[in-house]
C-alpha cells in the first residue's frame, strides 16, 4: 500500500488525500505444505498529515487481495481483505524537495472480506462453521519516494512488506499466517493545513 504524503512546498499544505493502488504477491506461512505466492490488486484511499520535519502519519482504508497458491498453482485461497494500515514515516532529504524518499512503518488492521478458491467458490464456511478468523493484526515495513508534479500534487510510489501477526484459521490444530510484499502508486491533491493551535483545518 502505499503511503502518500501530499507537501505544497510554496503553499504549505500539510493535510491531504488521494486514490491509492497497487499489485502485491502474498502467501501463507505456519502448517501449510506446497505454498507459492499468489498475485493479487489493492485499491483504496488515504488521509495523510504531515509536518515540515521529516516526519508523518498515514491512515488507509484499502481493499487487498491475498491467500496463497498450492499445488504447482493449481489451486488457490484467495483471501480478500479491508485492510486499515496506520503508517508513520520519516521522510530523507529537505522539507520541500521535488524529491522526497522516505520509510514507513506501522500496524494494520484485516478485516476479512470472504475466501475464494480458483473458481470462485466459497471456502470459507458457513456463519455457523467459519474456516477462517474475520481479523487479523499485522505489521507494515517499507520505503518509497514522493515526487512533486506540480505545486500541489504529488506522485508516491512505495514497495512495503506486511507481516501477519495473528493465526487466521479457526481450526486450534492448524496455524497460518498471511505475509505479503506489494508496489503502489498513486497522487496525493491538499486538503488544507493543520493548525495545532486551533485543532481544525484552514
């Protein structure tokens, strides 16, 4: 996913957000046998807040795709998410540079959207008799670079890793864990700039 800092180096809006999307590959890792990467797309949106320091906040509501292919890729858990990440980034270089790398790190939230196989076919149970836990908790790493396009709006692109922390399968005898690397990109447009003093935009 990818994370947006959207900086008006003249303007100085330090609010902003924007459409998000990218292509990651993702697995399963813990007592699953025969596992490749599978492919998947993420689309969402952003809020970001940033300061004239080197560092900043992200929050992200996206729509992620991940699981994992088995059996020489014949068959597939697609596992679709909302995915919530929660971002923190320190940006390298000057306040204000067309180009700005950065590194980011945080938790995110997984909420289980439905599982799919190859076909499209439930696998996740009924309400009843669910296969796999509704939520799961993990960690964000990554790094990227925003580049300025204008005096406003700015293209980000970041590759990130996310980390499962949690065992998503009901089944007490079984432990698995989703992991998953991506690369995204997007543009962040200004909302307006944070005024600590008044706690509201301007």
């Amino acid at each position: 996913m990818s994370l947006f800092i959207g900086i008006g180096a003249q303007a100085q809006e330090n609010v902003s957000i924007g459409p998000i999307a990218g292509l990651s590959m993702a697995s399963l890792r813990g007592d699953i046998s025969d596992v490749q990467w599978n492919p998947g797309l993420t689309v969402g949106a952003f809020y970001n807040y940033s300061t004239k320091t080197n560092f900043g906040f992200s929050g992200q509501v996206l729509y992620t795709q991940m699981g994992a292919q088995r059996f020489n890729k014949t068959q597939e858990i697609n596992l679709n998410y909302l995915q919530v990440p929660l971002l923190a980034t320190y940006f390298l270089g000057r306040y204000g540079q067309r180009v700005r790398p950065k590194i980011f790190a945080g938790p995110n939230l997984n909420f289980l959207l439905n599982a799919k196989n190859e076909n499209g076919d439930n696998i996740n149970g009924d309400s009843n008799n669910r296969v796999y836990n509704p939520f799961d908790l993990g960690l964000t790493f990554g790094a990227g670079f925003n580049y300025r396009l204008s005096q406003k709006i700015w293209l980000n692109v970041d590759a990130r890793y996310g980390l499962g922390l949690l065992d998503i399968a009901k089944n007490d005898a079984v432990n698995l864990k989703n992991h998953q690397w991506g690369i995204h990109a997007g543009v962040s447009f200004p909302l307006g700039t944070y005024n600590s003093n008044t706690g509201r935009l301007r």
